[in-house]
C-alpha cells in the first residue's frame, strides 16, 4: 500500500497536464462524476462510459458537454490521437471483467481505481479527508458550504449532491490550494489519500464481508491516522466510543499531531451545548459560537455532523487569514458561517424532502446502519411529534444484515409503522443461504410493538400495502441503500396525481 500510494500521485500528476484526455469507466457514479468535474475544470479533456440507467449524474455531464458511452466496449478505448492519457474506473469494475478496463492495461495506458486517483490528485493540495462509518457525506457537504460561505479557496468532493444551497453537484470548486473529501474506509481506500487533516465522524462494526470485527475495522481508521504529518490535524467526535478510541491509540503512540474534539461531551471550542428544536430548526451553540446557532435538518446526529465541519472550518480559516486576530475569525466570516448553515438544506438522499401530497410527508434517508437508522428515527420523531411516522426499510447485504441482525430489528422503535423488504444484494457477495428480508421481518416482529411491523417483499407489494395505510398527517420515510426510494417516488407521484420516474443516486 505505501509504495502505490507514493508511486499515483506522481503517475497521476504525469499525464494529467493542461489539454490530456482522461477516461472514466463508471463515470456516472457519485464520486467519479464529480472527479471528472474537477479534472475538466483543470482543463482536461474527459470522457467515460456506463450503464444506460439514468442518474442524476447524467445531466451534470451533459451540461458540462462530458460525453460518455452507455456501455461497456473495448473500441471506447481508442488509439493514436484519441488514445486517452488515463484511465479511472469505478470500484465496481475490474480489469478481469471490464473490457475497456482490460483494453486500457493492453495498451499500456496508466490506469487507476477511483480511490487511487482520488489520493493522487489530493497529493497536489493542502488535503482533509472526511471519514467515518457514519455522518461523513452530509459532514463534507456541510464544510463545502461552510468553506463557501467563508471565502476559503477550497475544492470539496462528496459522496453525494450537496443539495440546493450550492447546486445539486458532489463537488465544489472555490479555489485551488484546500481540498476536502469524503473518503471510504471500505477495503482501506483511505489509505491512498494524502491528509493534512481527518475528521473522522465514527467508528463500529460495517463492512462485515472485509472487516469481520470491530477491532479490524477500528485498526484501519488508526491506519488512516498514521498517515497525518507532524502537526497534521485530527478532528474526532467525543461522543462516538470507536471514533474516541482511534484518538486515544494515536495519542499514545505520541503522535505529533493535534487533536481537536468535537460533540456533546467535548471540551473546548466544539463542545455542543443547549441542544433544542425549536420553530422548524435544531438550535445549538458551540463554545466558539456562543450566540448560537441553527440548521433545518432534524436530529442531534445533525448537530455533530455541523460541529464536525465547524471544527474544520475554523482550523482552515485560522491558518488563511490567522494575521487578523481572534484566530481568523471576524465579523463577516462569522455571520456568513451562521446564515449559511441555516441555510443548508441537506445532501442528496440524507433526509431528503421529496414533497407533501395529501398531506403525506415524503421523505428519503441513505442510512443503512442501525446506529444511523435509530439516530434518524429519533431526530425526525423530535422535528415532527405531531405526524405519523411510516418506515420503509431495505436492507443492503446479506453480509452486513447477518452480522447486525439484532441491531437492525432494534433501530426502528421510533417508527410507528415499519415495512420491511427483501435484501438488496451487493456485486462484492455472493448469497450462499441463511439470511432474508423475511428473517429480519421476523425478528423485528418478535420486539416489543411488533404489531405495527409489515413485510413486502418487492416495491409494487409495498406500492399495495402503502395504499390502503397512508393518511393525511404521515410521514413517509424510505431508508436503506437499497432500491426502496423507488417506493417512496411512486407513493408520492401516487397522491400527488402525476407519475413518472426519478434519477437514481449512483454510489
């Protein structure tokens, strides 16, 4: 790992010069379609491929004039004048079943995972890497608006659109000497990025089909921290145990690097107090905000994600502009911070307002954890006391769902009506019997309220289902990182008298 992690960057930076032509193999996943913006706004000259499937990643490429193929041939990749400089696939393709991946290595093209690129390009920049099992999409999102709002010459690269505050796009573009990034713990891809800085928003058990227990995966986000310089900066969320038992390793290891806690039950400037919602917001104040602060996302999980990219936001400030005083912070920097974060209106797929039909609430959330699933649940019970909440649920992985069975059967108490549906299988496992959507169904059935508990299997039994529950007053929430938003897009077109379909978020 550390010799391909010092030899992309130079590889990357190589061929990737004003006027060279990069190929993304996946280009309308989340991520990719949003490095490919970077590039193209280096001057690079960008194509790529993908499925026919439609993404809301497709009309970000097609307003920025990206063309790309809706499939998969060796012929994409052409030689001579055209024959691309570089390489970037997605990590759901391999070079043993992609043909234009394999055509590529055949050439002799350079050729990099996302990952890899990603780690590359931040190599050139003063980096951060957003990190954790939770919270790290909506957290990154957060500090591109944040870093906007307070003029810092940023690059951000999310894991999801940031909404409609600063455009429905995954990546921002403010300058050129910050960048910050989602960055994925799965199967270390973390370790390819070159960070300054991490925030690391926590740590527990996932992924299980690579890390089969929490020690293995709380060891990778250690790895991630060893990575910082001396002097390197490392924000981490004082009331999540694994994110705080990360810090405690480093610490002991006597690791030159500055440790800046944030949460509930943290000291010092981003300790969060006076928690409340109040008139449609969550109200807090931050030590280092004491007037207070608010943003129209419900839950307490909100609260930490905005301390997060606070912390982050003041360290960046102060290093910009510290020859002012009061560490970088003055009067038009603070009120733009504060009428920006009220302002947010949430990433793409977390907590995501669909619209009102009927007086039914539609609602779409990403989570896929039952830590983040029960945190979502309370939050939304707490912003909206007076509304029936109705949960649709997918699981995602067999693997994931065996390991988490008991947790996922008890995040839902909050929900007062709770649909649950098949698994939504991943390309990484194979199903080898034992665990189904019925087995959740079932132990959930067996919890206290279990009455309220339903099974669909597929999204039309849902559609039926839903149709004959829903009333004026509800809020309809579909979670999970599986297919179920279609359910929710349906019920909505449904009540709302239209009908039609919705672009996909792509991982």
């Amino acid at each position: 790992m550390d010799s391909e992690r010092e030899v992309a960057p130079g590889l990357f930076w190589n061929v990737i010069k004003q006027g060279a032509k990069a190929y993304f193999v996946g280009i309308k996943g989340t991520g990719m379609c949003a490095l490919s913006e970077l590039l193209h706004n280096r001057g690079i000259t960008v194509s790529g491929s993908d499925s026919e499937e439609v993404f809301y990643t497709d009309a970000i490429l097609k307003e920025l004039l990206i063309p790309f193929h809706e499939s998969f041939e060796a012929s994409h990749i052409e030689q001579g004048d055209k024959r691309p400089d570089l390489v970037v696939y997605s990590a759901a393709y391999s070079c043993e079943g992609n043909p234009e991946i394999a055509e590529a290595v055949r050439q002799g093209i350079p050729v990099l995972k996302f990952s890899e690129a990603v780690g590359a390009y931040s190599a050139r920049f003063d980096s951060t890497g957003i990190a954790g099992v939770h919270g790290k999409t909506t957290t990154t999102a957060l500090a591109g608006t944040l870093l906007q709002a307070v003029g810092l010459p940023a690059q951000i690269l999310a894991g999801s659109a940031f909404g409609s505050a600063v455009g429905e796009r995954s990546t921002l573009s403010l300058g050129d000497k910050y960048f910050v990034a989602e960055t994925c713990e799965y199967r270390r891809n973390f370790l390819s990025f070159h960070p300054q800085r991490i925030v690391l928003t926590s740590v527990e058990s996932d992924h299980q089909d690579y890390y089969p227990t929490y020690e293995d995966i709380r060891e990778a986000f250690v790895e991630y921290g060893r990575l910082l310089p001396p002097g390197g900066g490392f924000i981490y969320c004082a009331d999540d145990p694994g994110a705080s038992e990360v810090a405690m390793i480093l610490r002991k290891e006597k690791r030159e690097i500055n440790f800046v806690p944030y949460g509930f039950n943290a000291p010092g400037d981003f300790g969060i107090e006076d928690c409340k919602v109040s008139d449609g917001r969550l109200v807090f104040r931050l030590r280092l905000f004491p007037a207070g602060l608010a943003v129209r996302i419900p839950g307490r999980h909100t609260a930490l994600n905005a301390a997060a990219a606070i912390a982050l936001c003041s360290l960046l400030v102060k290093k910009e502009f510290d020859g002012e005083g009061n560490d970088g912070w003055n009067k038009e920097r603070r009120e733009g911070l504060i009428k920006a974060l009220e302002g947010f209106g949430g990433a793409k797929r977390r907590s995501e307002i669909l619209g009102e039909a009927a007086g039914i609430l539609f609602m779409d959330d990403y989570g896929h954890h039952p830590t983040a699933i029960k945190a979502t649940l309370k939050g939304l019970k707490e912003f909206y006391p007076e509304r029936r909440l109705v949960l649709s649920f997918m699981s995602h992985t067999y693997t994931r769902t065996a390991m988490l069975l008991d947790g996922f059967a008890s995040s839902f108490e909050n929900a007062d009506i709770v649909i649950l549906h098949k698994i939504y299988p991943s390309a990484r496992e194979v199903y080898r019997g034992g665990i189904t959507g019925r087995t959740l169904f079932e132990r959930t059935a067996e919890k206290p309220g279990g009455g309220r508990v339903f099974y669909a299997e597929e999204i039309e039994d849902g559609f039926e289902l839903m149709k004959g529950m829903l009333k004026s007053g509800d809020l309809f929430i579909t979670m999970g990182a599986g297919d179920n938003w279609k359910l929710g897009k349906k019920l909505y077109d449904y009540y709302a008298g239209t009908s039609g379909g919705g672009p996909q978020l792509r991982a």
